[in-house]
C-alpha cells in the first residue's frame, strides 16, 4: 500500500488545528460569560456554523418529569420548549445511554421522529447527538441536524461533537451551581430574618418572683412553636403556648400571625375558653392552607396559687406536686379547623405545685434507641431535676433534651410560685450513707453543674472534692458500725456557688480536721487536702445539738447563660 500523499496529511492537520481552536475559543467564552443564557445562543450558532449544520439544539434534562426540553435552538425551523420523553427518539436515547448518537439516513433510521418534520415541512436527512455529560450523569443533548454539503454526519463528526459539548455542560453545571448559591444565600438571609423576628416575639424573663418561665427550642431554622405572656389589667397574667402545623417558612410566618391574634384578643382578659373560640373564629375565616394550630392559654395569679387554662389540640398539661403528676387533657380541637367550635376550661389550685405545659416536640424527642420518650419520659425528665429550683431545673431538662434527637420544635413553659429573693436551687437531696448511693450522687452534681454553666474542668474537680466529703463522712463519721442519712445541698447566687452537706453522725471536732499536702495522701484518701485546694474557703461545725456536722464550700464561678437565652 502506498503512504497517503502529503497533501491529505496537512488537511487532517489543519482540521485538527482548526477543532483545537475552536474548541479553545468556545471553552473561554462560556468560562467568562456572566450571561449564560445569551452567551448559549451564540455558543449553539457557532457550533452549528462549525459543524457544518442547517440547524442545532440544546436540551437539558427535567429529572423530576423525566422529559427533555429545548432550551436554544438555530435554524429554519423554532423547536424553542418542545419536550421529548427520556429515552425516547436520538435525544432521549443519547442522555438515557448517555452516548453519542448518529443517524447517517434519517429516512430510514427508526430511532427518529418525524412528527415534526411533517408539522413543519422540513426534511431531517442526517442527524448527530451528543449527551452533555457530568460527574453525576447527563442533564442534556447537543444536537446539530443536516450537513450544509449534503452529506450525512461521521463517527468523526460525533467526536468533534462530544469534544465541544464538554466546555458547554461544564458551563451549564457550574451555572447552576452557582444559582443554587445564590438561592441559599437569599434562603439564608430570610430564615435569618423569620427567625430574629419570632425571636422578637418571646417574652424577656422576668425576674423577682414571676411564676412563668419559658423556653424555645427550634429544630430547625426557624420554628413554628411559640410562648407568651403578659400583664392583665386586674394583675393576673396571661399566657400562651402554642405550635403551628407544619414546616418552613410559610408555617413560620403564619406562627407570627397566630402569635399577635392570640396576645392581641388575650389582653382583653377574656376568660381562656371564650379567648380560643374567638381566636379560632378570626382563623377559620382566614386561608391557611389546610394548616391549623395547637394552642393552650391561660390566666394565673402574681404568686401562682390558682391557674385557668383552655386548650386546642395541645398536649397536656403536667402537675406535679410532691412526687405526683396528675395530666389535663385538651378539650378542643386544633384551632382553623372548624368554626363554631367550643372549647373547656380547666380551674386548677397550684398550691406547692409545678405546671409544665409544653409542645408535641418534647414527647416526640427520640432517645437512644430511636424511640420516643412519650409522656412518660417527660415525667421522668421532671422527676430528675424537680430538686432544684425553676431556672436550673429548666437548663436540666432541655440539656438532655437537647442531648437526645429533635424531631420537632421544642417548647416548655413553666408555672409555679417562684421566690423573689435567695439562692438558686440547683441540687438538694437527702441519701442513705452508704458507699452505693455514691455513684448516683456525683452523677446528678454533674448534671446539676452542667446546668449551671461550669466548665467541664472545674465542674470534675467539684464533683471529686464533695465525693471525698461525702466518702470521709461514710467512713469516719458513721464508721461501720452506725449509719444514717446525708444531706446535700447545692445552690447559687451571683455566680457563687455554696455546697452544703449535713450528717447525723456524731459530733466531730473541727480543730482536729486540717488537710495534709496532697503529696503525702494515700489513694482513696485525699478528704480535706483535696477540698482546700478545689474550694475558695470551707469550714465544719458540729451542730448545737452534739449531734450532727454541717461542712459548708464555696466556689466562684463566671457568668451563666439562662435557659432559652440563645433563642431570645
């Protein structure tokens, strides 16, 4: 066989020449444009100019609707949003396979369509198609149609085509991209937004003595739960908790709505029963969109002896007095339901007692195991932390609550009579001395720190220090042969933290209780040494009565956060 001639040789250059370059050109011009749309345009005329090609057209992929749909189109006849079926016809085929497809002779070729051809008059002869390809799959076709020589397109051709499409789904990828970009970062600024301004709407904490104390957990951006209270014109309070249905920011605004509707008709004073039947009134003739709203409100004394409450489809409120829980169910349904609905209210006295009305979100909090904690993991929340006082208390619940997994937002809200004046209560119990019960006291000191705001370091050597206390007087001051009770008291005020442990043991002489150098204790007995290097000052007295020794620490620590405060 004789070599090729020269000349071929230098054609097949150039023309490989003349494809770099223009694959060059195009890659910068879609790489720079700020305006994809147009510049797509004039990228699919130049390709068409290029290929040689009386018409070209770009689809891109609709994955939801599984349809292809062209988005540019040159050439004598306007294809401009004509949708093909995926897998259907060359386009279809060549993003389903995602490969080129060539048709030398349309005429006879079955993969072609010629319902177009015959709605228009034009002659489809020869057809080439390449998939705009990505890392994650195709999003959609170049198509140019009919060699300007007459001709019909080559595996060559197909090459070239796959090349030039390459630069111009990179472009469309990154297009997109970057869009979605743009929308997250409006999405951003709105959630933002919503959430400062439902922020707004949560009452401040108030202090000296007010019986309410609330928290908001959102498990999301923005939350669709909401608490409130205010000031009634013959002193009493009014309150609200309450929880819009579903998700978003349609169900955040409409939260805000509610919010206002509810504080708004509330302030009037109306009786909690009549208070929901007016509200839900205003609503029903309203368009929510199929969303509804669960609801309880209520009216309460200054020192929260006596409380009315109304509720619409809410969970039930939780009393709790002395170990006991006694649950009042909703009397009506979800406010916007249906108008004309009446709703039952509730007296209920809450001498010595604790109220917690709260949201389907703390029910629904999933533990370990992925289950709900239910009502009954409520109660035993309520049952853990009941020793301290409301602000600890609350920090205790919601720190394991927010330990746990959040499936909806989160919102509690408590009533009871709270002192004006003193220390905070954050542990107070009362256990057998017995080596046993150890175990379970430094757990729940732990807990009780952790509420508190301590840090982990200074929270461990605390629990150590008043470990050995308790351990010594085990030990020593009831020995093995008597035994009894001790009492531990945590509480604190002005960041100061007091920690207060009583026994009945006999009497023992505090001058005769000095620490050692730590260096010179035994394992298992550092005692005295270790609490005068954790505390600020401690002292031990031994109790009027000859029996019974009170050993009194104290601790200063930094500033708290208050329960909820990130969401106000």
């Amino acid at each position: 066989m004789s070599p090729a001639p020269a000349s071929l040789h230098s054609a097949g250059v150039a023309s490989e020449a003349r494809a770099l370059a223009f694959l060059a050109d195009l890659s910068e011009t879609l790489a720079v444009s700020l305006d994809l749309r147009q510049t797509l345009d004039e990228a699919v005329n130049r390709i068409a100019d290029f290929m040689g090609a009386e018409a070209a057209s770009l689809f891109l992929l609709d994955e939801d609707a599984k349809m292809l749909e062209c988005r540019v189109c040159v050439g004598p006849i306007d294809i401009t949003g004509l949708r093909i079926p995926f897998g259907q016809g060359v386009v279809g085929r060549a993003v389903a396979e995602n490969a080129s497809q060539v048709v030398a002779d349309a005429l006879t070729d079955s993969r072609v369509d010629h319902t177009t051809d015959s709605d228009t008059g034009f002659v489809t002869r020869s057809l080439l198609c390449a998939p705009l390809a990505t890392a994650k799959g195709p999003i959609g076709a170049l198509e140019v149609v009919n060699k300007r020589s007459g001709g019909a397109f080559s595996a060559d051709d197909a090459e070239i085509l796959r090349l030039v499409a390459a630069p111009t789904s990179l472009a469309i990828n990154n297009a997109r991209m970057a869009h979605e970009l743009v929308q997250q970062a409006r999405m951003k600024r709105e959630f933002d937004l919503a959430r400062r301004m439902q922020k707004s709407l949560l009452p401040k904490r108030r202090r000296n003595g007010f019986p309410l104390l609330g928290v908001n957990l959102p498990a999301h951006e923005i939350s669709g739960d909401f608490y409130d209270y205010f000031d009634l014109p013959d002193g009493r309070i009014g309150f609200v908790i309450g929880d819009v249905s579903g998700k978003g920011l349609d169900a955040a605004l409409l939260m805000v709505r509610v919010a206002s509707l509810l504080r708004w008709v509330g302030k009037e004073g109306t009786p909690p029963e009549q208070w929901l039947e007016r509200v839900n009134e205003e609503l029903c003739q309203s368009n929510l969109d199929g969303r509804f709203v669960c609801a309880l409100v209520g009216h309460c004394d200054r020192h929260a002896q006596h409380v009315h409450i109304a509720a619409a489809g809410f969970p039930p409120a939780m009393l709790y007095r002395c170990g006991e829980f006694t649950e009042f169910l909703s009397g009506g349904a979800p406010l916007g339901i249906l108008s004309g609905m009446t709703f039952e209210g509730r007296h209920i006295d809450l001498s010595d007692a604790s109220l917690y009305c709260f949201s389907d979100g703390v029910t629904d909090v999933r533990n370990a195991q992925r289950q709900t904690i239910g009502s009954e993991g409520v109660r035993e929340l309520i049952r853990r932390h009941a020793g301290a006082s409301a602000e600890p208390r609350l920090r205790g619940i919601f720190s394991e609550l927010k330990h746990m997994r959040l499936v909806d937002d989160t919102t509690l809200l408590l009533i009871e009579r709270m002192d004006s004046e003193g220390p905070e209560v954050l542990l107070k119990r009362c256990f057998p001395a017995k080596p046993e019960q150890m175990r379970d006291i430094r757990s729940l000191l732990r807990s009780a720190l952790d509420d508190a705001g301590v840090e982990t370091a200074i929270r461990d050597k605390l629990v150590l220090a008043v470990d050995e206390a308790c351990c010594n007087i085990i030990r020593h001051a009831y020995g093995p042969e008597s035994s009894g009770d001790i009492e531990l008291h945590v509480t604190s005020e002005g960041g100061k933290l007091e920690f207060r442990v009583l026994d009945s043991a006999p009497a023992v002489d505090p001058d005769c209780v000095k620490p050692k150098p730590l260096g010179e204790c035994r394992s298992g007995g550092l005692g005295v040494a270790l609490i005068d290097t954790v505390m600020d000052d401690w002292s031990l007295q031994s109790l009027p009565t000859g029996t019974g020794n009170r050993l009194i620490m104290h601790k200063t620590i930094g500033a708290r956060r208050q329960p909820g405060e990130e969401h106000e």
